[in-house]
C-alpha cells in the first residue's frame, strides 16, 4: 500500500508518499512554503530523479494539494500514474486534546473535533483541517488517518499534566499541559532501545528531540509520564524563537511596563525570544557556537543555557521516574550537534552517565551509541523519522 503522508502547518505543507509494500520506501517528498503569500515556494524530489524547485502562487492549501498531486502524477515529476495507487493518507495534527489518545480514523465526527480544538491551537490547527478536508475531497475513496502530536503523551499521570490554577480553568477550559513532539518521542524511544537489543516496554528511557522547536519527555516502560512542553510548545527548554520556562511575573511587568497588547506578548514569547532573543539574533546552533568561539558574551550566553536547561530536565526526570536506563538525543540539535551534546552530558557520573567523546563527534547525524563502554545509562544519537510514524499508524488502521 502507498500512504500519502501530509502535514500542513500554518503556512506550509510537507508531504512524503511511502510504499509500506516495499519496506516503507520513500517515493517522493516535498515542501511548500509561504503558503497563502503573494509568491510560494515548491520543492519536490522524487525516487531517480532530479530536485526540482520552483516559485509559483500557492494562494491557500487547498491550491498546494491540488498542486502537489498533479506533481505525483506528472510525467516528468511523478512517481504514480494515477492517484488511485494512493491507498491511504496520513495527516499530521498538532493539536488532539483531551478527546484523541491514539491515532484515529477521520470521519465526520473526529474532524468537527478537530475544529473544536482550534482554539487551542490556533495557528496550526487550521492548516491541518484544511488539509484533511481537501484531501478527502480529492481522495474520497481512501481512509484518512489522524495523527496526533499530542496523543503520545495522554497517559500522563494528573500529577504531571495538571497546573496550579483554580480547578475549574482545567475542569471548563481544559487548561493543562498536553506536550507535543509526541510522534518523534513515540519513534525514538522504540527505536533506542531496539539499538541496544531491549525492549523499551521494560525501561526507563529519556528521550531529548532538541531543534529549532525542542522538548524532553519522560518514557516509563512504554508510556510517556512527563514532558517538558505544557499547554502551548512554548513551556519547557530554550528554543530557537521561544522563551521556554519563565515567570508569569515578568511577562506581566513588561506587558504594563511597556503597554503591550497580548498578541504583542504572544510574539514576543514565541518569536523574539529563545536563543534568538539571547544571542541577537542567532537561533541555529552552528552560528551560536561560532559567535561564541570568537568571544562573543550573547552567545556564549545563549550556549551555556541552552546546555543547562536540557541538563536540568534530564535531572528531573531520572528523578520523576527513579532512575534511567536509556537517553536518546534526537532532532537537528540532538542528532547533529555532537559540540553541544557534549556540555549537556559531562559531570553526570553521578548519575551513572559518562560520555565517550570520541564515539559522541563520530556519531554526528546517525544513529550510533555515544556512551562509554562502563556507562550504566546508555547513551544514543538517534534519528527521528516522524512521517514514518504516522504511515505506520495510517496503514495500521487502514488495513484493520
């Protein structure tokens, strides 16, 4: 069977089509950018042929699928003759709430829960139910399957995903800490533990997906019992743009302080802070180990925080959970940046963790086991692979 697997953001939609027949073969990939805009942008490479790239109007995601289905079925772009070799599709959806604990079916009733769930997740929610909706108007002969990032983490316990607010905020609003990355965290945490030969059901794995966005989350015997992203992917760690853990208190003195309106306050939390706001600008790690390898005090600000924040929740959650067997570092940061995995791991002896650097910069961008040998926590470089998640769930169920 081939899975179309789609994920629209805000203003974006990536996709891959994958032949779960032929060992889950990725035929074709793509990305559409700046959705919505006076002029988009497309790539799209298919399996033994060139990359091909374009700027071409994509006024809204309706008019993006439409395009990047002709693509599929293009002589000189395409990988199928026809769409009817589509078996399934496979959506991506940020945001699932308290109503969507696995991945699901898309039927009437689980896209009018979508909706409902829009106000939660405002900016990427929509994009999502548009996609949907397209697509089961191009596809209406396919199942269509949600997949949550959320849903991974519903088997919090209330200890960990309640806030200290009256009750009645969660109990009328739903206000909670939901977590997000769960389908990186649900690939991860698996695949880890098959690395080392184990069963991740029997173990206490901390999974860190470190990248532009960045969360850790706590994997007790198979189920997620704590992460660091809250209500909104803006709680937790340090990010690119967003400020992660802060005092209310201090967004609410500049708020009066500066007479900022809260779409003002959203921006400046999600957009102008993080490494960002740290460093002046900078939000890739490699110019922030670069700035501060020249002596610049913003970034070497920003380096040093960004390691003790991450350091900090693995504390945390080897403490939550009683210990930890496995680590796995995943996400542009995690997998790539061997330089800040490293300041991020050192002095955890303690803990049982000790670091083999040698093993840690070979393994940069793959899999690979980045602990020393006398390691009692065993630690990986691992590499995600979130639309494989999500054909795996959309083909599991398709075929039920």
């Amino acid at each position: 069977m081939k899975i179309l697997v789609l994920n629209c953001g805000s203003s974006s939609i990536k996709y891959q089509l994958i032949d779960m027949a032929n060992d889950a073969e990725v035929m074709a990939k793509g990305l559409m950018e700046r959705v919505g805009l006076e002029m988009g942008e497309f790539t799209h490479k298919a399996k033994g042929k060139d990359k091909y790239y374009t700027q071409v109007p994509i006024p809204s995601h309706a008019a993006g699928i439409e395009l990047l289905l002709k693509t599929l079925t293009s002589k000189e772009l395409g990988v199928i003759s026809d769409l009817n070799e589509i078996g399934a599709c496979g959506h991506r959806v940020p945001h699932g709430g308290e109503y969507f604990k696995t991945s699901m079916i898309l039927e009437d009733e689980q896209i009018a829960e979508i909706e409902k769930l829009c106000t939660l997740a405002p900016l990427h929610n929509p994009g999502s139910l548009v996609g949907i909706r397209t697509m089961k108007k191009l596809l209406p002969n396919v199942k269509h399957v949600g997949v949550f990032d959320t849903s991974f983490h519903q088997t919090m316990p209330a200890k960990a995903y309640l806030y200290a607010l009256p009750y009645e905020y969660y109990t009328n609003d739903r206000i909670r800490r939901y977590g997000f990355h769960g389908t990186s965290h649900k690939y991860v945490a698996p695949k880890a533990a098959n690395m080392l030969g184990m069963d991740w059901k029997d173990k206490k794995i901390i999974v860190c997906h470190l990248g532009s966005g960045a969360s850790i989350c706590a994997v007790d015997h198979g189920k997620s019992v704590d992460t660091s992203m809250g209500f909104t992917p803006v709680e937790g760690l340090i990010m690119g743009t967003r400020c992660g853990d802060l005092d209310l208190g201090a967004l609410l003195f500049i708020g009066e302080n500066e007479n900022l309106t809260f779409k003002q306050l959203n921006d400046l939390i999600n957009k102008k802070s993080g490494l960002s706001g740290i460093s002046g600008g900078k939000s890739d790690m490699r110019d922030i180990r670069a700035g501060r390898d020249a002596g610049d005090e913003r970034c070497t600000h920003a380096f040093n925080m960004f390691a003790y924040r991450v350091k900090k929740y693995i504390g945390a959650y080897v403490a939550a959970m009683n210990g930890v067997d496995i680590i796995a570092m995943t996400g542009g940061i995690g997998e790539n940046a061997w330089f800040m995995r490293e300041p991020i791991l050192e002095n955890m002896e303690y803990l049982g963790i000790k670091l083999d650097k040698q093993a840690n910069e070979k393994f940069a961008g793959c899999d690979g086991i980045i602990s020393a040998d006398d390691s009692k926590v065993k630690v990986l470089s691992v590499t995600t692979n979130e639309e494989l998640v999500i054909a795996q769930d959309t083909y599991t169920l398709a075929t039920k």
